[in-house]
C-alpha cells in the first residue's frame, strides 16, 4: 500500500496543507513588514552584539 493511500484514509486531510501553507505565507509578511518597522539603531546594536560580547571578556 503506498503512502498515499494513508492519508486519503485520515478524515479531513485537505485542510493540512492550507493550514500550513497559512502559518507559511503569514510568518513571512509578519517577517517583511518588521524589516521595514524596525529602526537603524536597532539594528546596528544587534549587528554590533558579537564584537562587543568579545571586547568585554578580554578586558
């Protein structure tokens, strides 16, 4: 019996696809627009994170 054959079996299958494509599309458009939100010095502080974690444990 192939795979196929499994999920035409399970009640309500089709749903899963459109859920997940949902949950897909909405994390990228939610990503896109805090791309454009989010400020310059925010940014440059998370960019800057890994120089300064090493500046301070030298010191």
């Amino acid at each position: 019996m192939k795979f196929i054959n499994y999920l035409e079996s399970i009640a309500g299958v089709g749903i899963f696809p459109l859920v997940s494509l949902g949950i897909f599309f909405s994390f990228f458009v939610v990503l896109t627009i805090w791309t454009f939100k989010v400020s310059k010095e925010h940014l440059n502080k998370m960019k800057n994170i890994p120089l300064n974690e090493s500046n301070e444990s030298n010191q």
